[in-house]
C-alpha cells in the first residue's frame, strides 16, 4: 500500500492540466477586468470629450456683453443655445438627430449655468461682468456586467469644465 501511496505521489502525469485548470479561472478574470475597466475609461473619455465641446460652443456662441440678450442675430440668447449645446455633448451635434456617444446619457443630464463676475474698471480685460460657463455633467453608464458578478456596483461618471464666454469673432 505504502509503495502505491508513494508512486502516487511520484507520477507527474496530468499536472500540466491541472495547473491549467488552476491558472484558466485567475487569467480569465484578469483579462475580462481588463476589458471591463477599459471600456469604462473609454465611456469616460467620450462624456468628458462631450461635456468641453459644449462648453466651448456656449463659450463662443453667446454675446459676451450680454448672453441672455443676443445683440446680432447671429449670436443665439442661451436659451436657445442651451439646448444644442446639450446636444452637441451627448451627441457630437447640436442637433437631436445624431446617436448618443454613450447609450443612456442624455442631453437632460448636462447642466450649463452661466456665472456673472464683476469686472469694475477692466480688471480682467474685458467687459463687465465677464460671464463664465460650467457645463458639469454626472451619469452612470451600464457596465458590461462583470462587476456586478463580484457584488461591485456601476461607477459613475462625473465632469466638470469650465470657460469664459468670449463670443463670436
């Protein structure tokens, strides 16, 4: 019995497979943690892109003298620039007819206050008050479900990006 135990013991047939059996579950869960981060990231990437092009259209579509009252008739009242600004973050146009960059995040879930700053005898070289725009974003996209299968919730996406109105040139 002892020598059987002991050439038992000794054999080395199979081990390959079971080391395989042993670092498949580890290499499998590596790579789809991979996977899963990854497109996160890329989601975050496309709402931050989103969220600073549209503060960069309000910052040179809206008159700086005056936002809420548009001087030339090129120049849209934010009212009416609010709107295409949150779709052109969301969609990549200021109008609704493009696919959304992220599925599920929509142009209600962009904010864009504009800030009033005095600007008494031209301190910051420019008119007074100087306007400045927020458009601030928070949104949690549907992940690929791997996390959730390790008890992890989805991780939400949150931007900010700030510019001085500056207006049309």
């Amino acid at each position: 019995m002892r020598a059987k135990l002991r050439s038992l013991w000794r054999d080395q047939r199979g081990t390959a497979l079971l080391e395989g059996a042993i670092v498949t579950p580890i290499l499998c869960i590596l790579c789809f943690g991979v996977y899963e981060f990854s497109n996160f990231f890329y989601k975050q990437h496309l709402v931050s892109t989103g969220v600073r092009d549209a503060a960069r259209y309000l910052a040179r579509a809206l008159d700086p003298k005056a936002p809420d009252a548009p001087t030339a008739a090129i120049t849209p009242s934010y009212a009416d620039a609010l709107p295409m600004a949150q779709n052109l973050a969301t969609r990549g146009t200021t109008d609704s007819s493009g696919a959304l960059r992220v599925s599920g995040w929509n142009p209600g879930d962009v904010s864009a206050p504009l800030t009033a700053i005095p600007n008494p005898a031209n301190t910051y070289h420019g008119p007074d008050p100087i306007y400045i725009v927020t458009v601030s974003t928070t949104f949690t996209p549907a992940s690929l479900g791997f996390m959730g299968f390790f008890g992890f919730s989805d991780l939400p996406i949150s931007v900010t990006h700030q510019e001085r109105v500056l207006g049309p040139r």
